[in-house]
C-alpha cells in the first residue's frame, strides 16, 4: 500500500494517522482484499499514545502498519489543536463491524481469533445470526502464549481466511500483527481487543452520545471504577501533558542556524 491510496498522513504525538473517514477506510481495505494486498491496521487513542511512549516495542508494532486510524475521540480532537486535522474517529469495533456485511456481500472469508472460549461462540452466534451469508474460515481463542503464535498465524493461513480480526488485548494483538501479520496470508489484519466482548454481548458499549462526546472512557471507568479509574486519571493526564508540550513546541520560532 502507498501513500496515494490513503493521502498524506498527519504526524503528531509521534504517530503518523490516516485522515480517512469510517467508510473511506472500509472502502480501502475491501480493496485490498479484492487485489489480495496487504493490510495491517493499527488503532491508536489516547492510552495507546501514552503507552507507546515508554514501550518501544508497541511503538514499532504500531507505526509498522499500513493503516493507523484515531480509535478515540481525544486523538481526532488533538489533531484539531496541533493543525493536523483527521475527518472523524474510526473505532477499531466500527471497523470490523463495517468489514463484516462488506465480507458477507463480497463472500471474502474471515477468520475471529481472540477472547475466552465462551466469549468466543457467544460472539460467532451472534455474528452468524447477524450475517448468515458471512465466509466463516475459522476461529480460535486468544489463549496461546509466544511460543505458539507462529503455529497460530499457520493456521490462519491454511484457513485461507481473506480477513483476520484479532479480539486481544494490547500489546499482544499488535506485537502479533508486526511479528505475524504477514504469515497469516490474510490480506487484512485488523487487531480489535476488547470487540468480541461486546459482539458477544458480555460487555455494553458506551450509547453514541458518550461516544460522539470523547466520554467513552469514562463510561467504562463508570462500569469499573476500581480497575479502570485510576489506569484512565494516569492516562489521560499524561496525554495532556503530551498534547500540552507538542501544541507549545509547534509555536516556538525556528532556531536560528
């Protein structure tokens, strides 16, 4: 994939983003499958940012893919601020959830890998009751550790699955995709975490209003206030702070040689 496909990138926060909208990404990676390209997706929001930050190994992963989209509303306001203006956030789950009746129309195949067993099934009966023409390849939970990420990607591949949606929680889905991506013989690999949980219905997605608004962290903060609270008051003040530097860095005059 080149750079005419997605347009110029907008780098800030030490990430270059697609300014691509929900149904221009889609568009683009049914493309690719049709062509049997590659691609790999990358979702970033504001924890990620902040993560990547220190993890030089999710840094890598993350700017190794061909596609990396804002999948939280405080990266698509960022850019606002920073003059790199994105068109709109593109959650990882609208995404995948978008592919889906495309893949179903155009009988490309896809393969879930990720979640608990019982996750697993729970969102394969909901997904085939949604989409009952949808190419299933086949399936398999995300408890494998590193040693057998290689068989893994193997299996997708004999599968001979188009699109490959990986339902596992960060860094692990994206050091996958870097280390695997290309072994896996799917054209689009798309690392979704938590998504199965809510396909699955194990997990409620904030309403469009919290979504639309930036609040989605904390209405899952509200959901579990114990874990997630104070992960999301570390986060995003670090991503302040981050914002806060680049926005005065970019205001300073040019040094003079």
């Amino acid at each position: 994939m080149n750079d005419d496909t997605i347009g110029e990138r907008r780098r800030f926060l030490g990430v270059w983003l697609a300014p691509l909208t929900l149904e221009e990404s889609v568009a683009l990676c049914v493309k690719a499958v049709e062509e049997r390209s590659a691609v790999r997706v990358g979702c970033v929001n504001a924890a990620k940012i902040v993560k990547m930050r220190d993890d030089a190994r999710l840094r890598e992963a993350v700017l190794g893919c061909d596609l990396v989209v804002a999948d939280g509303q405080s990266v698509v306001w960022a850019g606002r601020v920073l003059d790199r203006p994105l068109p709109e956030r593109v959650a990882g789950i609208d995404l995948m959830t978008a592919l889906l009746p495309e893949a179903e129309r155009h009988g490309h195949s896809v393969y879930f890998l990720g979640a608990r067993e019982d996750v697993l099934q729970d969102m394969l009966a909901a997904v085939r009751r949604r989409y009952p023409g949808l190419r299933i390849a086949g399936h398999r939970n995300g408890y494998f550790d590193q040693e057998e990420e290689a068989a893994v990607a193997d299996a997708v591949r004999a599968s001979g699955a188009d699109m490959l949606f990986i339902g596992t929680s960060s860094p692990k889905k994206e050091l996958f995709v870097h280390h695997h991506g290309e072994r896996t013989g799917a054209s689009l690999v798309h690392g979704v975490g938590g998504s199965f949980d809510v396909l699955a219905g194990k997990v409620r997605r904030a309403p469009e209003f919290w979504r639309r608004n930036g609040l989605e962290w904390l209405y899952r903060a509200v959901q579990e206030p114990m874990r997630l609270g104070p992960r999301y008051l570390t986060t995003n003040t670090a991503f302040l702070l981050m914002l806060g530097r680049e926005f005065l860095l970019r205001r300073l005059p040019p040094r003079r040689k």
